[in-house]
C-alpha cells in the first residue's frame, strides 16, 4: 500500500481503535509466534480450495502455539463442522456426532477466549442445529438472534474483525471464503466489493458490486456505489 493510500487507511480507521483495543488484545495471541500469523492464512488459503483437512492441519499447528487464541479456535470448529457434514452424508452418524461435538467445544472455547466474537456464536448455533439440539440450538439463538444466518455470515463477521485491527490480507481472505462458500449470496458479494473499494482495487470492487447487484438488485448500497463508479445498475423488477 503506498504513503497515500496508508494515510487514507489510518484516516478511516483512527474512530475505531478504542472500540476494538480491548478486543485487539485478547484477538492477537497469534503475534507472540513468529509463524502463527503466515499457518493461519496458509489455513485460510485451504479452506477457500475446499482442502478441509490441510487447512485442520494448519490451524492446529496454530492452536499448538496459542492453544486459547479465538479466532483459531473458530477456525477448527469451522474445519469439524465440514467434516460432520461430509460423515452426515456418508451416513457415518457416530463419526459425524464427534465432530459436531468437536465443533461446539472449539466454538464455546472461543467465545469463552472473546465473548463478543460474534462469529463463534453463529458457529455454535449452527453445529448445535446439525446435531439436533434444538433446545440448546434456540437458547444460543435467542443469545444471538440476529446474526443467525448462513455460514458466509461468520466470515463477514471475521473479516470485519480482522480490518479493524488493520490485517488486511486476514480481512481479504476471509471475505473470499464468504464468497467461496456462497457464491449466490449477494451480501458476501456486496461487502467483498465494498473491501476492495476502500482499499482502491476499484476494478475488483466493480466485479463483485455488480455480481451483488445482479444477484439482488434491491440492496440499494450497492446500486449507490456502482452509480457513483459510473456502471450500469439493474433496477428491482416489479413485482407481479
């Protein structure tokens, strides 16, 4: 990033260093291994591929160093969710009970570590509907109600985390997983565009504005935004 666009990043971010200081401290256990940083991306970077495995493997080399770092810990419980459905559908119930288990235990422990990791809230709520606990499913929705939603919804939440404290790349690759993982799914698209505008890749924001908008031409930021970079906008259709 050069000199002017750096002093553009810490203009828009100097209101929001006090609100996430705080969280900052307990969010960043990963800064005391010099290569806890580069695992987690490098598990990131599986976890778009779909190589849920590498990416477990990643993140508990991770866990081995900062076993109560929250974000990790969210991680791998993202990793056993992934593999509960996949023993789901080979009908290996036993196996698929353990790893939902797995799941809830990574993300209570992280919301354990950053009770206001929202993300990790959402994780558990959807691991506790996978395995069929729907009393305890509900008790963690009332918790949280309006962050239930789909999975993509947990890399938004994380991404968002990750740019207030200034990791970028962290930031980037989470918004992809969103994108990855929900292809169809207009707010993902919507705030990946809205990430890269703010960091200038303007062609990259165009790309994914406009997917947003032709997945869901009623979100109106994106149509604001693609009016203001100059781009066709398709507009709501009426209803029949």
């Amino acid at each position: 990033m050069n000199g002017a666009r750096s002093d553009r990043w810490n203009r828009f971010h100097w209101g929001h260093c006090l609100a996430v200081a705080a969280g900052a401290v307990v969010l960043a256990g990963c800064a005391a291994e010099p290569d806890c940083r580069e695992l987690r991306l490098a598990g990131q970077r599986a976890m778009i591929r779909g190589e849920y495995g590498a990416a477990r493997g990643l993140f508990l080399e991770v866990h081995q160093q900062v076993p109560e770092d929250a974000i990790n810990l969210h991680d791998l419980g993202d990793c056993c969710q992934y593999f509960a459905r996949e023993q789901f559908f080979r009908q290996n119930t036993a196996a698929a009970l353990r790893e939902v288990d797995a799941a809830i235990e990574y993300y209570q422990r992280s919301v354990n570590a950053h009770p206001g990791l929202q993300a990790a809230l959402v994780g558990k709520n959807i691991a506790l509907e996978l395995k069929g606990q729907f009393e305890e499913a509900l008790a963690v929705a009332e918790w949280a109600a309006e962050f239930v939603g789909p999975a993509a919804k947990q890399q938004i939440f994380l991404a968002r985390e990750m740019e207030e404290r200034g990791d970028l790349d962290a930031a980037r690759l989470r918004l992809l997983q969103a994108v990855a993982m929900e292809p169809g799914n207009a707010a993902a698209h919507e705030e990946l565009g809205f990430f890269y505008r703010r960091i200038d890749e303007h062609s990259l924001a165009l790309r994914h504005l406009t997917r947003a908008n032709r997945l869901d031409p009623t979100r109106p930021r994106a149509a604001a935004a693609l009016r203001e970079l100059g781009a066709p906008v398709r507009p709501p259709q009426p209803r029949q």
